[in-house]
C-alpha cells in the first residue's frame, strides 16, 4: 500500500506517527451532541409506536444493523419521540450491558433510509461535521474498540459493564485528516470491508457445507455401510431405510448396561465451579462436532468430582445433550477426568457393539431428528432414559463395525481439516479487517485515489 510522502509524531502512543497534514484533537471536540436513549412505552397494537433499536439489533459482526425484521417497536410521545429519533450519521452506542465475548462500548453509525429512535442502554453522539465526518469517526470508534482501547473506561460494580462515555471523549484523542480526505477514507473503509465481508461470508458458507456432506458421509456408512454391492433389506424404521442384508435392529437400550441422567441441579451448584477447579464437567455445549471439547467445559474440585462419582466418565462411555444442544452426542476417548454434567446423559454400552461405530450413528442427522420428535416437555423440551434408550441403531458384525468406524475416522478427519483450514481463512480476513481499519483510521497508509 501506499505510504504518505511525510510523517511527523502524533504524540499518542496507540496511534503513532501521522501523516504531515492531519491533526490530532481531543475527541470530545469531534462531538456536538451526546444523549441517553429511551424505551418508551408497550404498544397495544402491533401496528402502533417507533422503531426503537437496542443492542441486540447491532449486526457488529458486520458493522450494520439487522435487518429490520425482528426490531421492537415502542410508543412515545411526540415531544420524547423527537428526542431520541435518529437521524443519518448518529453514532448510537450500547452505553451498558456486554459480555466476556462481547465487551461494552460497541457502535455503529446509523445510515438512514428508515425511522427509528434508540433504547436506555444505549447513547447517540452525534458528531461535529465541521471536524470529522460520522462515518470517519465511526471508523475510528471501531478501531478503539477492536484494539481493546475502550476497557480502560468500563465501570462494572453489579456484573453489568458500563461505559464512562464521558472520560474516553475527555480523555482518548482522534488524529484527523481534511474533510475530503476522510470522506475517502470512509467510502474506501465502506468498500474494502464489504468486500472483505462478502468474502467471509462464502468461506463461512462452505464450512456450512463441508459439515453437511460431513454428516451425510456418516449417515450413509452407518445405515447402509461400505459394500454398494451388498443385498439389502427393510430396517423396519422409516427414517433408516433398506440396511445391508446381514445387519441387525435393534434400540439404544439393547446393548447398554446403563444410560443415566447427570446430577440434579440440587446435587451440582453454579458455586461448584471455578477456574481452579480439576474436573471438567461436561454439559451440551461442550461438544462439538461429535467431539467433547474438554477446554470449554467448566470445573469443579477433585472432592467434588468423588462426592458425585457415579456420574464420572470413562473411555468408551457415550454422552448425549438431553436439554438445550439436545442430541448432540460424543464418544469419551480421553482418560482425562470429566463428569457427566446436569444437560447431559451418560451411556454405557455392553460390549456387542464398538463404543466408536455407535457414537458415529448417533450423531446422523437422522437420529437427532428423532430425538427431537420425541423429546418431552412443553416450554422446553428434553430428554429422559426411556427417550434415548428407544432410539433405534442398526448393527452389523463387530468387524463390520470396526471397518466403518476406521473408514469414518480417515474421512471426517480429512473433511475436518478442510473445515480447519477454512476457519484459518476467516480469522486471518477478520483480523485484515481489524487491521485495515485502525491502519486508515491512524494515516499508516494512502487510500488509493487521493493525491
């Protein structure tokens, strides 16, 4: 990329050397108007109130809002309604709330193109045109908060992260190039990230179908195995189909010594866990992929652990989600100690079958439909025992089994490292995404088109 023919001390250490005409201001003096937002009132019909945008309507992944589908509306009075309305080039900010994935002080500029006002937790500024241009600023915004810059002004005294809005402007300076020059910024900033966007989004897309065909590979192999020449026969299960000749139906039941249900909540407290714990408890969310992702899972102490040892996993063991991710299913392989957590059950199998051929047709798309038909509950469904010891699996011969299973693990593992190198791809974009934007936003590049 093009450098600037002179550069000169910016006096901010984040931001560095600038090129020889830009500025660097206080970004409180970019700012003519700051305000709080406001959540109106219930309207009595759907057709009544405003848009009123809150932090979940922030598509930040994107730099956008969602689309307007799913925004609330409220009611306000005229006078209040005016108050909080946007207008195009409003920096609206989520001023409180955020998360440990998702820190506070994230922002998107409003572009128009419908009516809207903005919730309590969130903050417009609007930006002072005659120093800096609202998309520009807002790049810059971004910069700060994807550099991490922004923590330094979070208050967080009841688990709720609030932004002191009033000490970063006071505090944090913005280094600022002539007007047309930052409309050039912007519009190339606008460009590059769609385009950088439109890129992630195909790649994100083929990881989609890699996991697809993924799931059919193994779907196929374990109901209709290897041989495309062997006899077939009904299965006696709709959703299964014609099997090889030679295999057996059967359900999960019949070749399990025991399938249990985690501790009870009562038994397993949120205070249980902590980071210096030495067992990792294994809930629905940590498995992924077929796979138990240990480093995901929270711990509790060793004593802990034996006090509800008949819950503890071995290799061999199976774990399936009963509540929330329900079906998601993995085989433990490691002799790490785990435990099987309150979202899960813990199957033991009784030897006639291979641990690894079953987890593979448990986790076939086909049998986490069943599950969900027949989960139990109104509000929130789940599963019990009797549930997954009714699901029905097919069987060949254990040398039959082993054969697929080994076939199984040569071809995920391939289709898995295309998913990883995919994954690469779309951090390294992210991360050139970051990049490029603090980089414009501090002068360490020309845009192309400016003389």
């Amino acid at each position: 990329m093009q450098r600037y023919g002179a550069y000169k001390d910016s006096g901010v250490e984040w931001i560095g050397e600038i090129p020889e005409g830009w500025g660097v201001i206080r970004s409180q003096y970019a700012v003519s108007l700051r305000q709080n937002g406001n959540w109106g009132d219930e309207p009595s019909d759907p057709d009544e109130g405003e848009f009123c945008l809150r932090a979940a309507d922030f598509d930040y992944e994107h730099l956008r809002f969602k689309d307007a589908t799913n925004y609330v509306k409220r009611c306000f009075s005229k006078e209040k309604f005016e108050q909080v309305r946007l207008f195009e080039g409003d920096l609206v900010v989520e001023k409180s709330g955020g998360g440990e994935k998702t820190p506070v002080g994230r922002a998107l500029v409003f572009r128009g193109g419908f009516e809207a006002c903005y919730s309590n937790f969130l903050e417009r500024l609007r930006v002072e045109r005659s120093r800096a241009l609202p998309v520009f600023f807002f790049y810059w915004w971004t910069a700060c908060y994807q550099s991490g810059l922004l923590v330094n002004y979070f208050n967080q005294t009841t688990g709720i992260q609030n932004l002191n809005t009033s000490a970063l402007l006071s505090e944090m300076e913005i280094a600022l190039p002539p007007l047309p020059e930052q409309q050039a910024i912007a519009d190339y900033l606008d460009a590059k990230t769609a385009e950088i966007d439109s890129i992630v989004s195909q790649t994100e897309r083929s990881i989609e179908l890699l996991r697809e065909y993924r799931k059919s590979v193994i779907s196929e192999a374990v109901t209709k195995g290897l041989d495309p020449d062997a006899p077939m026969k009904d299965s006696g299960v709709e959703w299964i189909g014609e099997i090889p000749e030679e295999w057996n139906s059967r359900n999960l039941g019949a070749c399990s010594l025991l399938i249990q249900t985690g501790p009870f909540g009562s038994q397993l407290h949120q205070s249980d866990y902590g980071k210096d714990g030495d067992v990792a408890v294994i809930n629905p969310t940590d498995i992924v992929d077929g796979a138990i992702e240990i480093d995901r899972a929270h711990l509790i102490s060793a004593e802990k652990a034996k006090e509800l040892g008949k819950h503890l996993l071995s290799p061999g063991n199976l774990v399936i989600g009963r509540r929330g991710e329900m079906g998601r299913c993995a085989l433990v392989e490691s002799d790490e100690q785990a435990l099987c957590g309150t979202g899960c059950l813990k199957v033991v199998l009784d030897g006639t079958v291979l641990p690894k051929y079953i987890a593979a047709q448990l986790i076939s798309q086909s049998v986490k439909e069943y599950l969900e038909l027949n989960a139990v509950g109104t509000t929130l469904k789940n599963l019990n025992t009797n549930i997954v010891a009714s699901i029905p699996i097919v069987i060949p011969s254990l040398p039959e089994q082993q054969a697929i299973a080994d076939y199984l693990d040569a071809k995920t593992a391939e289709i898995d490292s295309l998913i990883a190198d995919k994954k690469r791809q779309v951090e390294l974009l992210k991360e050139y995404r970051k990049s490029l934007i603090s980089e414009a936003v501090t002068g360490k590049f020309k845009v192309p088109g400016l003389e």
